[in-house]
C-alpha cells in the first residue's frame, strides 16, 4: 500500500554524535547516523515481525545524518536551524533512539527534549562496548533527572518515561529511576 493510515506506522529519532575534532570525523558521524538510521528500522521490523504484530510501517529519522549537508555544524545560527528541525521532527515521532558509545551536547538537549514529551528512550547498543553503554545510560539518567519539571506549587515533577535497549536479537526493558545518583 502507497498510503497508510498513521496509526500503522512507528516512527522513532535517532539521536547520535555529529560533532567531531575534525571534519573526517564528522563525516564518518555522519555516515554512521545514516547506518544507525537504516539499522534500526530492520531492528524493529524484524522484532515486529516476531512478535506477530500488525503490519506497521517503521520510519526512522537521522536528521543531522541529512542536514549536516546542507548545514554546517561549526556555525552557531546554522547548528541551531540543525538543532530546532531535529526537535521539530522529534515532535512527530513515537520515541527516539540513542546510539553510539558517547552523549554529544546536542545529543543530550534532544533525550531532555524527548523526555519532556515523555517519549520512550531506547538504546541501540550494538557495537558499543559494556563499559560505554553504562556511561551512556548514566548520562541518559542524567538528562532525565533535568528534565524534571517544578509547577506552579513548587511541586517537582518527574517525566515518566520508559527506556528500552535495542540489539540485533532483542528488545529488553532497562530499569530507570529519575533520581540522580550521587
């Protein structure tokens, strides 16, 4: 089908570095954000497909994947277009995805921007060490505990949020707590 209706369809962010010390490195991020962009919709197809769900159309979004073309990151007003269209397709997506073995700046305004939403956070862990996929489910805790919200009372609130961790073969549920460990 050409046209399908959008409760059949998923769609999730993928939040990864794009700043680098040098532009070879930030070509290879980039290329990497368009991987991790095809890689994770075969992941949650294919995790779909086991579970014998209805058949969904699965969109993933690499923005600064596409972006970093036509907008150079060094360039404060062009970084912030870049950041700004990012949110803006982060506010039509069902949850975003954090991959790669390290948190960028830009990386961690998006999961407290997701966050506030109260979108699911997943982790795509392949090809990330143990020992970085603790760091980077830290600093995910981290941008959760900021992304608490104090109301008109005083009150602070906590996003509720669940976080998930993606590989080739699963699906698996992390346990999380808003609360920053000291």
């Amino acid at each position: 089908e050409l046209f399908m209706d959008e409760k059949n369809c998923v769609r999730l962010y993928i939040c990864s570095p794009l700043r680098a010390e040098t532009k070879n490195q930030v070509a290879k991020n980039r290329r990497l954000a368009l991987e991790y962009e095809l890689a994770v919709r075969k992941c949650i197809q294919n995790h779909l497909q086991r579970e014998e769900t209805e058949s969904a159309i699965v969109r993933t979004y690499a923005p600064h994947g596409h972006m970093s073309v036509l907008l150079d990151d060094v360039f404060p007003d062009e970084r912030e277009i870049a950041l700004n269209t990012g949110k803006q397709i982060l506010n039509l997506c069902d949850g975003i995805v954090v991959c790669g073995g390290r948190m960028s700046s830009g990386m961690k305004e998006e999961v407290v921007y997701a966050a506030k939403k109260g979108l699911p956070i997943y982790m795509y862990s392949v090809g990330v060490t143990g020992v970085q996929a603790m760091a980077v489910v830290s600093e995910i805790k981290e941008c959760l505990y900021a992304a608490r919200t104090v109301d008109g009372n005083g009150s602070v609130t906590s996003p509720l949020v669940e976080m998930f961790s993606l590989t080739k073969d699963a699906l698996l549920q992390i346990p999380i707590t808003n609360k920053k460990e000291d």
